[in-house]
C-alpha cells in the first residue's frame, strides 16, 4: 500500500513516494495470485557513465505524467494478455537521483518463470521506447542535456 493507504498501481511517481518492497506486497495483493509461481523484476538504476562513456554525477528523470500513466497502462494491460501472466507492474519515479538509485520497477507474477521472463523483457524493451519521460544527465564536466 502507498503512504496514502491507496493500492499500488503502475505508473509516474516522485522519488521516494514507492519502494521495491511496496510493489511486491501489492503485486501479492492480486485475487489471482495463487495462479502464481514466480515473481520476476526488473530495477534500473543510475549508471555512472552516459550513453557516450562520459562520466555522470547523476540523473534528473521528469516526465508527462498523464500521458506517461496512458502509455504504462496500455503497456501492463496488453502483457497482462499474455499466456500465464498474472499481474504486471511498472513503476517509473521521477526527481533527482545519484549514481546507484533505482529509477524503474518492472514486476511481474506468472504462473511460469519462461512467460514471465519473456513478459518482463517486453514490457522492460517496451516502456523504454513507448512512455513520455525524460532525462537530464549531468555530466561531471559540468555539461548536461535532456534526452527522450
């Protein structure tokens, strides 16, 4: 449950709002979850050098929230159609973040580990391709630049 008592859904938050413990015990919150015979997740973290090799100090993520929520939402409900998924979540934060903080949670809960492996890699491949969001690298020349 979220600090507000709601139920963890997929989607933007801040920095510090939902942890990785949070989305499993909501994940393990779904009526189906006794289908289940995995839990498999995905954390992406800050790494300390760009696309390039520069050296980065760290990372500011923004985002289109609801256009972001729409985008993760049509994401989880097409895995969620896959053959032995159970339930999906895709939590990506927003804010600044320093070399080593987690920035995206993707989890999901199979009958199978093999569909969920397969469902985690789409939705993983997905959501890095499909969802508004945007990121500031700064560089430790002190440089930074914006990038989808």
């Amino acid at each position: 449950m979220s600090r507000e008592g709601k139920a963890i859904e997929s989607g933007i938050y801040q920095k510090g709002e939902v942890n990785f413990p949070m989305i499993i015990e909501a994940i393990k919150t779904n009526k189906e979850i006794k289908k289940a015979g995995s839990i498999l997740s995905f954390n992406g973290i800050v790494r300390e050098t760009a696309k390039d090799g520069q050296p980065v100090e760290g990372l500011t993520i923004d985002a289109y929230t609801e256009l972001a929520n729409e985008s993760i939402e049509k994401i989880c409900s097409e895995i969620t159609q896959m053959e032995g998924i159970i339930d999906i979540k895709i939590i990506h934060l927003k804010g600044k973040f320093d070399i080593s903080e987690d920035l995206v949670y993707v989890v999901v809960a199979s009958a199978h580990r093999d569909e969920g492996f397969e469902a985690l890699r789409t939705a993983v491949e997905r959501y890095k391709s499909e969802i508004e969001v945007w990121k500031r690298e700064e560089l430790l020349d002190g440089s930074s630049e914006w990038t989808h």
